[in-house]
C-alpha cells in the first residue's frame, strides 16, 4: 500500500466507513439543527461550529493542493467556528462530505513523488506531514462529535461500533 492509498483509507474511515470508531456519517446521522448546535457550556463549541471548522481547513488543504488561489484573510482559528447568519445545517454538513470525496479523489490521481513535494514555495514541508495531521485533525474532531452526542443525550447505542 502507498502513502496516498493509506490517506485515502483514513479519510474514508473517518468520514463515511465505521471500523475502529464511528465514522462521522454515522456520528451525525439522524441529527437534527436543534441538536447540531446544542452546547453544554458557552465556551464548549457545538457540532454544526465543529463542522464549520472541518469545511474550513479541509477546504484550504485542498486548494492549496490543488494550487487554487487562497484568500488573503486567514480567520483566527476561533472564527471558523462562527456559524454565520444564513447559513444552513444540512447545507454545511453537505459541503463538508463533498470537500472529502474531492480529497478522496485527488488523493487517486496522486504520486509518490508529489506526497513529497513542498506544500508551497515560502512553506517546506511535504505535503505528506500535512496530510498526516490533516487526518488526525480530522478524527480528533469526529470523537468530538460522538461525545457531545453522548453528551446531550442523541447518541443512539446502535450507532457504536463493538
């Protein structure tokens, strides 16, 4: 198996196949907007803020892979949680499982090679670091998921992986 086949697999596992943990398909299957932007606490972000989070990062990774233009402004990390007047839960929740299968599918058309070559002219570091946390990122979030399920009371056992 080569490095862009294990990257593939992770972030498959961790948005649409459940193995060692609920994929996060699962994690938010049946979930209402009520329920995705429920917080225990104030300073505890809710699951559609988590989701606006992954559809910002997960969506600037891959235009830079795919050498699109940037915006200038890059929010504090904080502000992309913001969930913005107008905005929808479906919609969001959407957007971040298509920016994934867009990975998924530049991650097919992938080499070796490329996994090893610098992110960008002023940024070093092999696009293949990036991707390793890009996944954990990813994951660590999904856990997140589950446990505010838990948490609130929408968790359904079923939906656990044994």
């Amino acid at each position: 198996m080569n490095s862009n086949e294990i990257f593939k697999e992770q972030l498959t596992a961790c948005f649409f196949e459940d193995n060692w943990f609920a994929s996060l398909e699962t994690a938010l299957k049946d979930l209402t907007e009520e329920q995705a932007s429920w917080k225990q606490e104030e300073n505890i972000h809710s699951i559609w803020e988590i989701i606006n989070h992954l559809v910002f990062y997960n969506t600037r990774h891959l235009q830079l892979f795919k050498k699109e233009p940037l915006s200038n402004s890059h929010p504090a990390n904080e502000d992309t949680f913001i969930i913005k007047d107008g905005d929808n839960w479906h919609d969001q929740k959407e957007k971040l499982f298509l920016v994934i299968k867009e990975w998924i599918e530049e991650l097919e058309k992938l080499s070796e090679e490329e996994l090893q070559s610098s992110v960008r002219e002023d940024n070093k570091e092999p696009w293949i670091s990036v991707l390793l946390n890009v996944t954990i990122h990813n994951a660590s979030h999904v856990g997140q998921i589950i446990l505010i399920r838990k948490l609130q009371g929408s968790w359904k056992k079923e939906l656990s992986v044994s």
